[in-house]
C-alpha cells in the first residue's frame, strides 16, 4: 500500500490544488500512469503513480487543496483494505495570503452569467495545452464548452473544433453599424495563482536583495557559424539554438565564481557545488523555470535536448517535481521576442545572480581603426551585492563572453 503524496513543485510551494482525477477508486493503475492533475502556484501537472496497483481511496476530493508532502489518494492491491485514519487535510484548507489588492474571487463553478459579456477568459477553467491552441488557432474560450469536470476545458475540446474547422466565435455582419460595447468602462480581472506568486516573489526579491547590473556585448559571428556547421550534422531534436551556447557558457563560467552560483541565508553565503541552470520560460499564465540540472557536464547536443524537453513539457502542463527544484543561478532570454536589444531581469530568489540575453544583432563596430558589420549580443548579470560586487560580476561577464566569442572551448 503506498500514499500519493502532494508533490512540491519548486521551491516555494507550500500547498496545490487537486484539478481533477483521472482515475476512480477501484481503477487499475500502471506505475508512472497519470492519475491526477493538480494546480500549483506555478503551473498545472499531472502526478504520476510511483507504484502499480488500484486506487484504493481518494483523500482530497477536486477542488480542494492539500499542503505540500500531504497524502492525498492511497494505492494497493485489490482488494486490499485501507485503514481509517485523520484527515491529512482541513476541511477549508485557505491559500497563502497574497497582497489585499491581488486577492480575487474563487474560481466559478459555472459558466459566467449573461450579464457578464467582459469575464475574463482566463478566468475559465483551461488546461495550459488548451489555452495554447486556442490562442494558436484564434479560438475564443469564452465561446467554449468544456467537457472536464466542472466544465474544464480540454485539449481534446479544441482539437476537436480545429478538425470540422469551426470557430465557435460569431462573426458581425460587416454591414452591422459599429456600436458601443456593454458593460462597464473598467474590467477587474483577479491575478491568478501564477501572477500572485510571481508578484509576491519578485517583490521580495526586489525589497530584499539589493540589486546592481553589469552589462557586456559579446561578438556572436563565431558561435553562429560554429552553430551551423554544429547543426548540419545532428538530428533535428538535438539541433542547438543561441540559447543553448548561452547555457554553456554561463555554466562553465561559474565554475571560476562560485560566489554567484550560491544563495545566502542568515548572514551565510552558500556556494553550491553543483551547477544547475534554471532556464525562464514563458507561459500565458506567466513565468516558470525549470531546472537543467549539472548544465556544466553536459554537451550542447544535451543541453538542446533538455532545454527543448522541459520547454514543451512546461508548455503542456507535464513538469514533474523534480524539474523545479534545485536551480542556483538563472537565464532568461528575450532575444526571440523581436528584436529585444537589451534588458535586466529581477533575480529569482533565493539566487545570487540572473543573466539577461539580448537578440544577437548585426551592428556597426570598429576594428583596428575600421567600421565594419559584426553580429553582437548584449548580456546583462544582475546580481545580489549582499554577496558579490561590481568586480566580480564584471570578470564573470568576460569570461562568458570569451567563451562565446571562442566556442570551440565549449565544444570539446
């Protein structure tokens, strides 16, 4: 007999809620078969069965929350009887207290009433793999019946009006004379679970550590045309992008500074061995960062293929615990995002430092007396002075930069 146990999805999670099951007590379950979707103040996963068996008894009906480490389901033979025991959870267990201003209203049971044209589509309840179809193929979920618990709205609910080609939106009569909309001016739409955390931690970040930036520019002609040659040789999913050069040199460069790759605690710096690069990505509900762990050791072939799997995993809801935990410094990249030529993020707590990754651009530069065009990034560190300076982020910056500018060092 073995307990499904809420798991802890990052570092700060104290509690999740229990979306819905997609199993019932008496259902045979293979081990590592979903079983349950919960929501986090990260992102919506499935957990899946560390052991085979039956579901023998649901703990935390959907709806309701459970701390983190908490049983919520347990299972075992068949047949097998489950011992009376405490509610491992309160019959109202509350959520973390945000700010007063980001408190909202819970989540509705129903479909908003007729009188309410403006109600927020995230409001609705959508899986995260729903939500980006439906803003891929420009499918309006308001319009959308959901066939999940409570009125959820599925993957397969989107699929299925992709495929007869419907677009559940009405379409005006382009002769219809343009008229006011209804309802009030202002729209109020509460933060979700995932704008509240982040806003609780970059706040605390931003209160707490306090934050100096160093910006470098980084010649990029090299690592493009060692990407290519890079690429023209490996398979499609171990293919490199800018991004994974970033991750490796960053990582290796930490090796030299400890003093960022560290987190401090009660007047104590704590300098981590391991190097593990929790890489931002971005989500409609908001910002999450998985962690590839020991990036140091890997190939770039690897780092692709991780950073791609945690990317696409990330995106569908499928993160497993483990993904989350452990990270010691951060990269976040808004290069892809048009032609984003720099920026400073807020550090991801408890982290000592974050390098921001501009779009690498063709620019005017002067070389031995001459102009001429050359392709280059900006990078910025921002880092914690409680724990390290000026200096030492400037040497950490060159050395990523002289790894990027010579990428074969990051090759062998």
């Amino acid at each position: 007999m073995a307990d499904v146990i809420m798991p802890k999805m990052g570092d700060a999670m104290t509690e999740g809620k229990v979306l819905n099951w997609k199993k019932r007590p008496g259902d045979p379950i293979a081990k590592g078969e979903a079983i349950a979707e919960i929501e986090t103040d990260k992102v919506n996963v499935d957990i899946e069965a560390e052991e085979g068996g039956v579901l023998l008894e649901i703990l935390v009906d959907e709806g309701k929350s459970a701390p983190v480490g908490a049983s919520i389901a347990v299972i075992g033979a068949p047949g097998q009887k489950v011992q009376p025991r405490p509610l491992s959870v309160p019959a109202a267990q509350p959520a973390p207290a945000p700010a007063p201003v980001a408190a909202g209203p819970a989540r509705p049971t129903s479909a908003p009433p007729a009188a309410a044209p403006t109600e927020a589509t995230d409001r609705l309840k959508v899986s995260p793999l729903a939500r980006k179809l439906a803003a891929e193929h420009a499918i309006d979920l308001a319009t959308v019946r959901g066939s999940g618990p409570d009125g959820r709205i599925t993957k397969e609910d989107i699929e299925a009006l992709i495929a007869i080609g419907t677009r559940p939106k009405p379409t005006p009569s382009p002769a219809a004379p343009p008229t006011a909309p209804s309802g009030p001016d202002v729209e109020s739409v509460p933060l979700s679970r995932i704008r509240q955390t982040i806003g609780r931690r970059m706040t605390e970040s931003k209160q707490q550590a306090p934050h100096f930036y160093v910006t470098a520019e980084v010649g990029m002609d090299e690592a493009l045309r060692v990407r290519q040659q890079l690429n023209e040789t490996l398979e499609d999913r171990g293919k490199v992008s800018v991004n994974d050069f970033v991750l490796k040199a960053a990582s290796l460069a930490l090796r030299k500074f400890l003093n960022l790759n560290s987190s401090l605690a009660d007047a104590t710096v704590r300098r981590f061995r391991r190097i593990n690069m929790a890489l931002a990505v971005a989500l409609p509900e908001g910002l999450i960062a998985p962690v590839i762990h020991d990036c140091d050791r890997l190939t770039l072939a690897e780092i692709a293929v991780r950073a791609k799997d945690l990317g696409e995993r990330a995106r569908s809801g499928h993160l497993r615990p483990e993904d989350l935990e452990g990270g010691t410094f951060t990269v976040s990249n808004l290069g892809m995002f048009g032609d984003v030529d720099s920026f400073v993020a807020i550090i991801n707590p408890p982290h000592t430092g974050i390098l921001a990754i501009g779009k690498a651009m063709p620019r005017a530069v002067v070389r031995g007396g001459q102009i001429a065009a050359a392709t280059t990034m900006k990078i910025t560190l921002s880092a914690d002075h409680r724990v390290t300076d000026g200096a030492e982020a400037a040497q950490y910056l060159n050395e990523v930069k002289r790894l990027l500018e010579n990428p074969l060092l990051l090759v062998l």
